[in-house]
C-alpha cells in the first residue's frame, strides 16, 4: 500500500518530537505528517529505560521546542521517568493543534529512496505488510537508538545477575532478599542504581565495580538555586564559552583537569571517564556514604570455586563475593552503538539523519531541533556544517570526546545563527542558559553575538585536528 504525506518522521522520542514541533512552524494545520515508531507509544527510548530514572536537569528545559510543562512542581524539580512519558505525550497533543500528526506506533522503518522531489519511504507495519509513504521530506530521528542493558552473562550460579531496566531494584525479589548488592560500571545509571538501593535499604550491603571511574557536572553548580541563580558566577553558556578557548585539539589533559576541578564532583579516587552526565553533591554524599566498597577494577566474570564465590577482574585479581549476591549491570549503554554511519543529511537535501555517526550537536534533541529548520529554510546543504562520529571517538580516545562536542556545538551555533531568523534561536527551549534570570540570559547571548566569528577560525583548527589525530571524521560533508 502505497500512501503519501508532507513530512515522515521517523522516532517518537526527544529528537522525533523536536524535528515535530519544527515542522509545525513551517506546515499548515491541513497538512499532514506521518509518524513512525517501532514502539506502541510516544517516549522513544524512556519507555525501555529504568524505572526510578530521572532527567538529568531541571525539567523545564527538557522538551520540545519551547512547550512548557503542565506538572506545576518548582523549577529545579527532576521529572521521573513516567512524567517525562506524559509531557511527552502533552507535547504530540500540542504539536497536533499546529499541524496533523498520524501517528503509526509499532511501524518499522526499512529504507528510503529519492526519486526527483520525492522521498519513498518503505516501512513494515504492526502486522508485518509492507507500506510505503511518498513524501517531499524525511527526517529519520533515531537518536542515540539506546537499547536496554541485558544481564551480563557469568559463569556463577550462586548470583543473581539482574539489569536495571529488567529489575526494578527497589521492588520484588532483591527487595525481598538480605544478600549483598555489586553494581557494576560507574557512570550515570550505576550511580542513580547506587543512590535508589542505599536511600531504599539503609543499612544493606552495597558494593561497587567503577572501571576507571567517572566524574560528573556538578549539577549544583550548573543549575544553581536561590540567589546564586540570579548572581552567581558564569552560566553554562559561559563555561563552553571558556572550555573552547582551552581547548585546542590537542590538550585534552589540561583541560580536563581544570574543568573537573571547578566544575566536577566524582566520589571514586579514579576518575578517568566523563560524558556531560550530571550529579549533585548531595546525591554524592549519599552514595559515598553507603558504600561498602569500591572496586577500581573492570569485572570480567564471576565463577563458582570449590569453596568461594569470585569476582574476576581485568587486572587478573579476584574477590570472594557472598553467594546468593545480586549483580547489577550498570555498564554504559554508548558502547552498544554498531550502527553504519550515514551523513546527517542525503545528497538531495531531502533526507535528514539525527543520530551519533554524523553528529552536529552534542545532544540530538538539538540536533533535531536545528537541521529540521535547516531542512525547511533548504538550507542544509549551503552551510558547511561540521558532522562528527562521536562513536568512532569514543572508541578510539574517550577522553576527549566532552570537549571535542563542545567546539562542534559552538562552532555549527555560530554557522546557523548567521543563517536562520531569530525566531529560531528564541524558540528553543533546549538552552540550558534559560535556567537563568533574563538578565543572565541576554548577557551570555549577547556575548555569543559579539564573539561567534571570531572564535570560528579557533574552533574550526581545533575540530579539525581532533580528526587528524585519531582518523575520525569530523569535518563538513564530503561531496
């Protein structure tokens, strides 16, 4: 079957619901967009996600657009996990006032194919029957296409091992069970699984295997309350700002250093991985606290001995567990990403591609927000925006993967500014700097106004040695 329409997106999640809301400014009401989602609702991957998840920021400044929340709870307020899926709903509602939505939830995207001024989209429905959708334009709003963390496979079967988005930690047969607890990884979700068995439990045996270690924006001070919201030091705008004057390409070392000092909380004594997540120093406290130990090591298996229960850790060290012990999987959900890499935008301008491969924001809610009004002003091929394969990066030097998304997102700001109308950067409810008073607010934009060519040539030598050190791409599109 055969049907056609003025717009496909492709993903119900962050980035679809941004590319969506771009679109209602450019279609009318009588003008149809069909969406199309492998899941059975609107939330992309929240749906899959953990249950005692919460946003990261303060949640007003996580949406679509510039569409405020109905919770009614005070700013700095993190949403859980079954809020975000209702304001995401609240948003397709919203969207739908502007221009029509038919949303296929359990649809399949298979490929698509340019033909003159149309795209054909072919998709396998809920039932498994092949469609195609004729349209002028597609966004395909994969995101970072997370998918949930299995169990790790061990050779042990004295443990339970358990992953987060399959066990809900604070609820049934680890709730009902005394027997330690081992968290493994040391990132964002080994954190929030940390703080929801210590705060759930108090008293229980929490043990946790860091890897390397991370370290976090402290959140305290990236969103701070009272009056030190209204006259504190530097907002964030100001922090990339002074992070891409540092930074050159080659210095990732030094400017680590100085940012985790003034900007960073951690609780591990190695800290030797960062990726933006964030944590406030009294979630640290509370983690620290009820920890019983911490293992700097990576965990390669747990085995059954005659008489012990082991760990067995990469260095080649060992550490007998309590058997009957639950083992958490806590590892980073990135290092999952295999997917092929495909330009953010088809030789045609008709195609656009929201995903890690060819990043041009640190965030895809962003990178949506901006190529979807870039693909309806058709100018996505005119400006020579930098994409950057964040996953061949990260496999090859994470380190400086943070810094490196911060020049691109500074540098392709600056492209796009010079190129779109103000409305566009008005409407963006995304920015962090909107945390602050107006007067802040203004400032930090009016500083990005005075410097954003000046600092271009800087940035534009930084990203491009970044690609030549590690043979990453990270330049404009070829071709």
């Amino acid at each position: 079957m055969t049907e056609s329409s003025d717009l496909c997106v492709v993903g119900a999640g962050i980035a679809g619901l941004n590319a969506l809301f771009v679109a209602s400014r450019y279609l009318r009401h009588d003008q149809k967009v069909i969406l199309i989602d492998r899941r059975r609702r609107v939330g992309g991957m929240w749906i899959d996600t953990y249950p005692y998840v919460r946003l990261h920021q303060p949640h007003p400044i996580f949406t679509a657009g510039n569409i405020e929340w109905t919770l009614g709870r005070e700013r700095s307020y993190l949403a859980t996990k079954d809020e975000v899926l209702g304001h995401f709903a609240h948003c397709l509602d919203e969207i739908n006032t502007k221009v029509t939505v038919d949303a296929r939830y359990g649809w399949e995207f298979v490929s698509e194919e340019q033909i003159g001024a149309t795209v054909r989209v072919t998709c396998r429905d809920a039932d498994g029957e092949t469609r195609v959708v004729e349209t002028p334009r597609l966004i395909k709003a994969y995101g970072l296409r997370v998918t949930p963390n299995q169990p790790l496979e061990l050779s042990s079967s004295r443990v339970h091992s358990v992953s987060p988005d399959y066990c809900d930690v604070r609820d049934g047969e680890i709730r009902d069970s005394d027997a330690p607890v081992w968290i493994i990884g040391g990132g964002k979700t080994a954190m929030d699984t940390a703080h929801a068995v210590i705060t759930r439990y108090p008293g229980r045996e929490v043990n946790l295997v860091a890897g390397s270690g991370t370290f976090f924006n402290n959140r305290d001070r990236f969103f701070p309350k009272g009056i030190r919201r209204w006259w504190g030091v530097g907002t964030l705008g100001d922090i990339a700002f002074e992070m891409c004057q540092r930074f050159d390409g080659t210095n990732e070392a030094e400017v680590r250093s100085w940012y985790r000092s003034a900007y960073g909380t951690w609780l591990t004594p190695q800290t030797g991985n960062f990726l933006l997540g964030m944590l406030s120093e009294a979630e640290n406290r509370t983690i620290g606290a009820g920890l019983n130990d911490v293992i700097m090591d990576h965990l390669v298996d747990v085995v059954d001995r005659n008489d012990t229960t082991d760990l067995v850790l990469r260095s080649g060290a060992t550490k007998t567990i309590q058997p009957g012990s639950w083992i958490i999987n806590c590892t980073g959900y990135l290092t999952n990403f295999e997917h092929p890499y495909e330009p953010y935008v088809s030789p045609g301008g008709a195609v656009i591609s929201i995903q890690p491969r060819s990043a041009t924001m640190h965030l895809t809610s962003f990178m949506a927000y901006f190529t979807s009004h870039l693909l309806f002003l058709d100018k996505l091929n005119e400006i020579p925006l930098y994409e950057l394969d964040m996953q061949d990066l990260l496999d090859k030097n994470k380190p400086v993967l943070p810094y490196t998304l911060f020049s691109l997102v500074q540098y392709n700001l600056g492209l796009i500014f010079d190129s779109v109308p103000r409305q566009v950067f008005s409407e963006c409810g995304l920015d962090f700097d909107r945390w602050y008073p107006w007067h802040r607010r203004t400032a930090g934009a009016l500083r990005f106004v005075r410097t954003h060519r000046g600092q271009r040539e800087h940035l534009r030598r930084t990203l491009d040695t970044v690609g030549e050190r590690f043979n990453v791409r990270c330049g404009p599109l070829v071709g």
